[in-house]
C-alpha cells in the first residue's frame, strides 16, 4: 500500500512498499534496499545529516553498508566514515516497526540526489 510522504504540512511523493528485501523474525520487520551515491562529492557533511535526521525518526535500526563497512545511519560520524564516494552502491537497511517506511525515505533522498536538503539547510540557517 502507498503511503505519502510528508515534509511540514504537505506531501511530496507517493512511498511504495519495500520493493527489495523484506523479512520478518520474530515480529522485527527488516527491509533492504540498494542505492548508488550521485552527489559529485559524495556523501559528505550535508546529505549524512540529512540522512541522520531522517533515521533519527525511527525506533528501530537502520544502517547505511558499503562493501564490508557498516554505520549507524543515526550517526553523522557513522556516515561520514564510510567514505562514500560518487557512484558507490550501499544497502539501506532498517530493523523495527517502520522498517519499510525508513528504507523508503532514505532511498527518496537518494533518488532525488538530495534536492530538498539544501533549500532545508538554507530556512534552518535563516530561522
């Protein structure tokens, strides 16, 4: 079932189930997803606390993995220490209630490259 996905008051895009990978154990909903970084700069301060903000909205787990690296997708630091770099793939993972809901936001960043996140950094500077 679609679900909106809303910033402030109004919707910005229709949220699909999982697509990838979705698993139950033990009533824990875990959904994966892949993604490529397409920022020219890759992941760097602003897009990693973009994703910190968004991850930090869910109770369960969820992490970013690159290849045999692993971050908390909650933590900036995490993220940053990936290393990134544009064109890598990484796996969104998240474990918990709203597992598909995270993944889904996350692979939303991704895919619009991050667009809102700057016009947010510029009303939060300004407000």
């Amino acid at each position: 079932m679609e679900r909106p996905l809303i910033a402030g008051n109004a919707p910005v895009a229709r949220l699909a189930p999982c697509p990838a990978v979705k698993e139950t154990m033990d009533a824990k909903s875990i959904c994966r997803q892949t993604v490529t970084v397409n920022l020219k700069d890759g992941l760097h301060m602003v897009p990693c606390s973009a994703i910190a903000r968004t991850a930090a909205e869910f109770a369960g787990e969820v992490r970013l993995i690159a290849g045999a690296k692993q971050a908390d997708a909650k933590s900036v630091m995490d993220l940053m220490s990936l290393g990134a770099d544009h064109g890598q793939e990484l796996t969104v993972e998240a474990i918990g209630q709203d597992a598909e809901e995270v993944v889904a936001r996350l692979v939303h960043l991704f895919q619009t490259n991050f667009a809102n996140v700057s016009e947010q950094e510029a009303r939060d500077e300004q407000g």
